[in-house]
C-alpha cells in the first residue's frame, strides 16, 4: 500500500514538472513546431494527471482530442504556413498577452478553489467513493444526457455554426 | 498486491516479445505472399523457405551506416521513429488475446490491461502515432519528406474519424468500452459481424487508409513522393518505422478480431489459439488485396473520406440505434 501511493507521488511529480516544463517551452522556443509539439507533451502529462486521480475517461479524451486531433491539425497548418523563425519572433501581440494573463489569473483562482473547497467541507454528489463503483465513463454519460442535456445540445449547435461558418468563408473568395 | 505486479510485469514481456517475432516474421510473410500472387517465388536463400531472412535483414539494418541529414531537425529527426514504434507497441495493452487460464490455483486473465477505456484509449495512441511519421517527415529536411508528411496527417485526420464512427455501432450493441467485455458479449456464436455486417466493412476499408497500406498508401507513394516520408532515413531507424507500420497492422487485425469476429472464441482449439488464427486470416487479406488493387489517387482519397465514409458510418450508427430502440 505504502509503495502504491509512493509510486502514485513519483508520476503525479515526475507529469506536473512535464506540464510545467512543457507549458514553459511553448512560449520560449521560436521554432513553431517545436512549441507546438512541446504542447502535445503538456498535454500528455495533463492526461496522465487525470489518470492518477481515477480518472480514465477524461484522460483518453485529453489524449484523443487534444493531443491527437487538434494538435495535428495546428502541426498541419503550421506546415502549410512555413512560418518562418524571426517573423514569430517580431510580432508584438500586446492584446493577446494582457487577455491572456487575466484569463490566467482568473484560472489559476478556480483551480485553487478547486483545491480549497473540499478542505472546508464543500463537495458535490459524485465523490471518488461513487466514481469507484460506478465506473467514471457510466457517471459521466449519465450527467451529460440527463441533467445537462441542453448545454450539450446547446454545444453541439455552437459547433455546427462554427463547422457552417468555416465552409461560408471558405467559398466565399 | 506482488502476484499482481509479477503477472503483469511477465504478461508485458510475453506479449512484446511474442509481438514484435509476428511482426518481424510479417515482413517475410508478406513478401512471401506477394511474390506468389505475382508468380515469383519471394526470398527463398537465407535458412530453409527464406525462414531466416527477417534476422538478415535486421541484422543489416543494424550494422549500415547511419546518415542524417546535415540541415535536418536533428532531435526531432530521431524521435521520430522512436514515437512511431512506440505508440503501435502500446497498443497492444489493451486488446485480449485469450480467455483466463488457471495457473499455482490463480486465475490470470489473458490481457494486460483490464481497462474500462479499452476502446477509446486504442484511438488515442494511434492517433499519439502519426506524429512519427509527420514529424519525420516534416525533420528530414526534404520537400518530398515534408509531402509525404502532410499527406500523412490529412489521410489520417480524416480516416481517424470514419475508423472511429464505424465502431460505435458495436459500442451501442455491448453497452460497454471495455474490450474484454465487448468480447464477451460475442459469446455463443453472436459475432458483431452479424450484426453490424455493414460496419465491419467500413472498419476494414478505414483501417487500411489508417495503417497506410495500398490502395492508400499515399505518405509513401513511391512513384510521386519518392518513398514520402521515410526518404532520408537508412539503416535502423527506417526499421523502426517499418516496424511500426507492421506492428499497426497487426493490432488493426487484432482489433478487428476482438470488436467483430468474436475474439477469443471458438469451439475445441484454445481461446489464443483461435485469436490468432482469426487475427492472421484478416493480416492474409490485407496482404493479399495490396496485390489486387491499384493505388486511389490523392482527391479520391480524400473525397472517398469525407464524402462517402463519414456519411454512412453515421447513417450506421443512426440505424443501429433506431432498430435497438424498435427490437426493445
């Protein structure tokens, strides 16, 4: 028992430094593809971190969506683009940094609530307790079907006014 | 809590050397194969019937000389075939070869992850594998490479999807992620090929396009790209990728097997016995139609992807739904 959890603190240290280490990397390297591919590995740990906490479901989906599709699809366009090393360098995205480091604030308060909330005795209906008996992808479709339907219905338009409004502009030249 | 860590750890190394003998012994089988379906003979000099020809050919691979380009992406020029090699091997965690056996009075289960995700986390490695052959192909430094590479990735963003549809029908039928449990639920001779007759042909024409062989074989073509993305590599690291693009194909049989032939079971012979023979009659037919067919043009591949596949996967899943609703 005592070498599980070592074990289980060992990966949960060795995958936050790789998410750090990886995060960090993104924004240093000037070569895009390797930023893009240094994603993939924050993404993996982040994955891995999911699993750790009996999480499998949400640790595939990581996996699947983020660091399969959408990162290929960002290496893709990458590729197409030849970006060239000093041009990335240059470009001076002041609004993208202030958005992105209040949104950074703002996140890095949930988290911590996150963490915070079950020390002062705050916690939802579905504890570990009852992800371990039921199984976490059981739990998981059962929410999303039943109590927030709408929002994934709702989602799923989103995504379709997105899909249409690529073609539009597409053809539209 | 040590029985369970000493079966896994000999479960792991079992099945890896077993697995990486078959996909040695693959290359063989297949040159073998098309060598008769083109009336030749195929390698016949090392060892009696060509037997010992996949050690030669490893062993040549690891004694020639190692060449990297001089303006390539010289890390990222090496990983490559590491990550390809090592997604396809960690596919094979997941997939049940057999049923349980009873050994010292202890029942081991034929698998080496029980997993609840079985199915999903095979998508997810496999699509963690392409990025060995975009990433190759995008380091060596070379336009055809860099081609191969691209076309690589937009083949299997968009056979991923179609590979991925075609087996949710046989999730709708097992009610369940877990491979073991899909595989159990076959028992007594209900095969989701039975059911799901129409699926399992989708499944194998994406599979194909997924594992790139022939007629989709476009990252490689050699008549275009020059051989695409493996063009600058030689020696052990173009092994690597062949061996992973072997290991690929068996799992995508593997897989196979398990959503839709039933897996494991089969009356008299061992339940492994029966997973590999099923296992190696869908490797037989991916080998025998790369003899048969020509190789698609680039736009059909695409056009057949988005245009036709996507469609009628989807057009699967809505009818298996609305006749599970109706049968209820």
């Amino acid at each position: 028992m005592v070498v599980g959890i070592l074990f289980k603190w060992c990966v949960f240290l060795a995958m936050s430094m790789g998410v750090i280490f990886g995060g960090l990397m993104v924004i240093s390297r000037r070569n895009p593809i390797h930023c893009a591919l240094f994603m993939v590995m924050s993404f993996f740990c982040t994955a891995v971190l999911y699993l750790i906490m009996n999480q499998p479901f949400i640790a595939v989906l990581q996996v699947l969506v983020y660091s399969g599709a959408i990162m290929m699809l960002i290496i893709f366009v990458i590729m197409l683009l030849r970006l060239e090393e000093e041009k990335i360098a240059k470009l001076k995205f002041s609004y993208t940094k202030l958005t992105g480091t209040i949104l950074g604030i703002i996140f890095f308060f949930q988290l911590l609530m996150g963490v915070i909330a079950p020390l002062i005795g705050k916690t939802g209906k579905i504890t570990a307790e009852v992800i371990a008996k039921e199984g976490s992808t059981v739990i998981i479709a059962k929410e999303l079907f039943t109590r927030y339907l709408l929002i994934f219905e709702l989602s799923s338009v989103l995504l379709l006014v997105a899909i249409i409004g690529a073609v539009v502009l597409s053809k539209g030249k | 809590m040590l029985f369970f860590v000493v079966e896994t750890v000999i479960k792991t190394i079992v099945v890896f050397g077993v697995f990486l003998l078959f996909c040695a012994y693959l290359t063989l089988a297949e040159r073998k194969i098309l060598g008769h379906i083109q009336v030749r003979i195929g390698p016949n000099r090392v060892g009696p019937w060509g037997l010992l020809q996949p050690i030669a050919d490893g062993l040549k691979a690891l004694f020639k000389e190692e060449v990297v380009p001089e303006r390539s992406d010289k890390v990222l020029f090496i990983i490559a075939p590491m990550i390809s090699v090592s997604m396809a091997l960690c596919l094979m965690a997941v997939i049940p070869f057999g049923d349980h056996i009873t050994l010292f009075g202890k029942k081991i289960n034929l698998v080496i992850a029980n997993s609840e995700i079985g199915l999903l986390y095979l998508f997810a490695f496999a699509s963690l594998a392409d990025y060995g052959v975009v990433i190759g192909g995008w380091s060596s430094y070379n336009k055809y490479g860099l081609l191969g590479g691209l076309r690589a990735a937009a083949q299997m963003i968009s056979y991923e999807i179609a590979l991925g549809l075609s087996c949710v029908g046989v999730i709708m039928i097992s009610g369940s992620l877990n491979l073991v449990d899909i595989v159990k639920a076959q028992a007594g001779g209900h095969w989701n090929v039975i059911y799901q007759p129409i699926a399992f042909i989708f499944y194998i024409i994406c599979a194909l396009a997924e594992i790139n062989r022939t007629p989709f074989d476009m990252p490689e073509a050699e008549s275009e790209l020059a051989c695409g993305y493996n063009i600058e590599y030689s020696s052990m690291k173009f092994s690597l990728f062949f061996i992973g693009e072997y290991a690929h194909l068996m799992i995508v049989a593997a897989v196979a097997t398990t959503l839709f032939l039933g897996g494991w079971h089969g009356p008299y012979l061992p339940s492994v016995v029966w997973f590999l023979i099923k296992t190696f009659l869908i490797v037989f037919f991916f080998m025998w139609q790369r003899g048969t067919f020509p190789r698609l043009r680039y736009d059909r591949i695409m056009m057949l992807g988005w245009k036709v596949l996507l469609p009628l996967t989807l057009a699967n899943i809505f009818v298996t739904g609305l006749v599970m609703v109706l049968a209820r």
